[in-house]
C-alpha cells in the first residue's frame, strides 16, 4: 500500500483525510449531535488527532470540544516520588470531570498509540498498581455507570514516532507515521478505495452487529478453543449475548466503542472456564511490549501465567490479581482472517489494533449488555466483576472454535481461519 504524497509538511495526513477521520469518530462512532459535548483524552503525541476533533464536533454542533492531555511521564513521577497516600489521586474537579462525561448529552474519545516508551519502566510493580487501583477505588460509581452503558465513548488511534516506528522499523519516521495512519484509515475503511464518507464503516459495523444476532440466536452453552498451545473450555449462560459492530448505549444512542472493530463477543459464565491458553500475539501494556503470555485456568480462576521475561511477568501478575475478579475471564471475542488487521499480517504492539486482528480473551470484568433476558420480567445472569479489563490475543487460522447448543450440538465457529456461520 502507498503514501498519497499529499500531507502537509510536519503532518501525517492531509488535511481532508485528517477532517474525514475526524468526522468519522464524532458523527458515526458516537453520533454526536446539536448541543452535546465532546470530551478528548489523548497524550502530546496526538496534538494533530486532537485539534482536528475538536474542529469535527464543531462542525457537527457541538456546544463544546474539551481536550485533556494525559502525560506518562508525569504519572510516572507520581508513581516514582509521591508518598503512598497520595498515590491515586481523583482531585474534586476531576471527578466533577467524569461525572459531565456521563451526562446524556456528552461523548468521549480516548486517542491511543503510545508516545512515550518506558515511562514506567524500572519503577516497581507494586507502586503501578497500587497507583492504580488507588484512583479506580475512588471511583467505582464511575465505573458502575461504565458498565451499565452510561458512557458515550470510542477509542481510536494516532501514529506517534515511536509506535509508527515499532510497526516499520524499515522506514523512516515520518514514512512510518504516514504508512501507519494509511493502514488505520483502511482498516476503518476510510482508504481510498472505499465508499465516501463513512459509508463503508458504517456499511461494517451493521454487518458485525447482524452476526452478532446470528450468534445469539445460536444459544450456545459453551465453547471449545483449540489451536497452537491453546486448549480452552468456556461455558456461557442461558441468557449470553454476543455483540459487536455498535450497540445503544442506556440513553439509546447508538455507539461503535472500538474503531476500528472486526471482533464479535459476549461475557462467560464467571468461575466455569478450564484449560490453557497460549497468546498469538504480544501484549502492549503499561508502555512496554510483553512478549510470550500463557496461562492456565481451573475454575475459572488463573493458576498459572508465563511470559517472555520475570519483570513482565512480575507486571502484569500484579495486575491480574488487582481484585478478586481479575484472574477469571470477562469476555470472549471471536475475529476471523477475513479482517483487514489480520490480513496485513504484521503485529502492531496496540491492543486497539491487535485485538481486532485475532480472536481474544479478556481478564477482569464483564458486559452488562452481553445479557438478553429471554422472557419479560426474566433476570439475566451475572457476568464477571472486576476493576480491571485486560484483553490478550489467542486467535490464529489454526484456531478452531466450535460452539456447543442444548443437547449437545455441535455449531463450528471458526475453521480454518474463517466464521462457519
């Protein structure tokens, strides 16, 4: 795939791809409106993302575009210095922050691609999590409000030199930001060769959201995983839900949280899943590249986590036993070879990305609207709680998935790389 030689000098994209994305974010992922508000996360890398979404909100009439930066480094200070009771901090006026996020006329974007390498590295495990879990214990109402579909958010990502840089150690930085944001754009189908606008996105997401249906109505009980070093049982409620694609959020707007997303997913039963796992790709966490992730799990709970070297190790073991809840599984996501980030066939150490190139599992809590309750009244089971949400990548075209239905019949999901259904 080639750069279209047309972005500015000092740019990544030229400016009417640039507004294009932009306005592909604000009016299709969240469907933002005359008079709402736009919120943006993002870190001084994405000054450029950053700016051109505050101009789309505007253009589609917003009231307001406020854009925060988020500074590793300066969270690594904390962590390095501050005294243990200042670890986590939710000052007043950032909570008041959070709490305008949830409010129906509001949206938010958290720009992702990792601008600064290493900001916690060499800092120890403990102090990262307890940091951590500091803020999220001062903000469970949040998190609460989170899972119960309150929130109006997508996440997208932005080349950055050292991200770009990663992915096509070939190319020179800027050659590998431009090439970057190209393969973002197609993969969002957004490229050159797609419809106008966001049509093809939107023509994607409906498509995602129609198997989701198809797999629901399938009313598996459970699911076997079997590929290289992965031998997996997972059971599902009576009352699963798949998803995917976009869904309506409790204020019955309808979102795409992931751009972009080839993944369709549901919670498992907390506690029923058994057999080891073996990741297909490495995880990218916490600013560092965590290679060689496997496992094992036993009633649900995980027994055993390898990864490439201790210190990972040694990270990301904090993380899952962060709450009760964070060694079982939240959710299942099954993605086929038809999807573009696979088919490119290169790792792009960003769980945005890499997720939607391979079937995943996720550690820590689950979704409430992966439940559909089967008669009126019905009470749905419960999915998985936890502070923490973690998706690990597993998926490959040996991967088979096979979906068991009452009585024991046998549905093929995935068969050579490829949905069956």
């Amino acid at each position: 795939m080639q750069v279209p030689p047309t972005a500015a000098e000092g740019s990544v994209l030229a400016p009417e791809r640039l507004a294009r994305y932009a306005d592909a974010v604000v009016a299709s992922c969240l469907k933002l409106g005359e008079g709402d508000v736009l919120f943006v996360q993002g870190q001084p890398a994405h000054r450029e993302l950053l700016v051109a979404l505050a101009e789309a909100a505007y253009r589609a009439g917003a009231a307001e575009a406020n854009v925060e930066y988020q500074d590793n480094l300066v969270s690594a200070a904390r962590i390095r210095h501050a005294a243990d009771e200042h670890l986590g901090p939710l000052p007043d006026w950032a909570a008041k922050r959070l709490r305008a996020q949830l409010e129906p006329r509001a949206a938010s974007v958290t720009i992702i691609g990792e601008g600064d390498p290493g900001a916690f590295d060499k800092l120890p495990s403990a102090r990262i999590v307890a940091d951590s879990r500091a803020r999220t214990g001062k903000m469970q109402w949040f998190l609460r409000a989170v899972k119960a579909g309150r929130y109006r958010w997508t996440g997208c990502a932005w080349p950055t030199p050292y991200w770009a840089t990663q992915v096509y150690p070939e190319l020179a930085e800027g050659d590998a930001m431009r090439q970057l944001a190209e393969d973002i754009l197609w993969f969002c189908r957004l490229g050159p060769d797609d419809p106008p606008g966001a049509e093809g996105w939107e023509a994607h997401v409906e498509a995602i959201a129609r198997r989701g249906a198809t797999l629901t109505a399938l009313q598996l009980e459970r699911l076997e995983l079997r590929g290289p070093g992965t031998e997996l049982d997972i059971r599902l409620p009576a009352d699963a839900r798949w998803l995917g694609g976009r869904e309506a959020n409790a204020y019955g707007t309808l979102v795409s949280p992931n751009f972009p997303t080839e993944e369709n997913f549901s919670s498992p039963t907390p506690g029923a899943t058994s057999g080891s796992f073996r990741c297909t790709r490495p995880l990218s966490f916490r600013g560092r590249v965590i290679e060689g992730i496997a496992g094992e799990f036993r009633g649900g709970r995980l027994v055993r986590l390898e990864t490439a070297n201790e210190s990972d190790r040694e990270l990301l073991g904090a993380f899952l036993a962060y709450d009760d809840g964070a060694s079982r599984l939240g959710e299942i996501a099954l993605v086929d070879r038809s999807s573009r980030i696979g088919r490119m066939e290169r790792e792009y150490a960003n769980t945005l990305i890499d997720e939607n190139a391979a079937a995943h599992i996720a550690f820590g809590y689950g979704f409430a609207q992966a439940r559909v309750a089967r008669r009126p009244g019905a009470r749905t089971h419960r999915v998985n709680s936890s502070n923490l949400h973690l998706d690990v990548m597993i998926g490959s075209d040996e991967l088979e998935v096979t979906g068991f239905a009452a009585g024991g019949r046998r549905v093929p999901l995935l068969r050579d790389g490829l949905w069956q259904i």
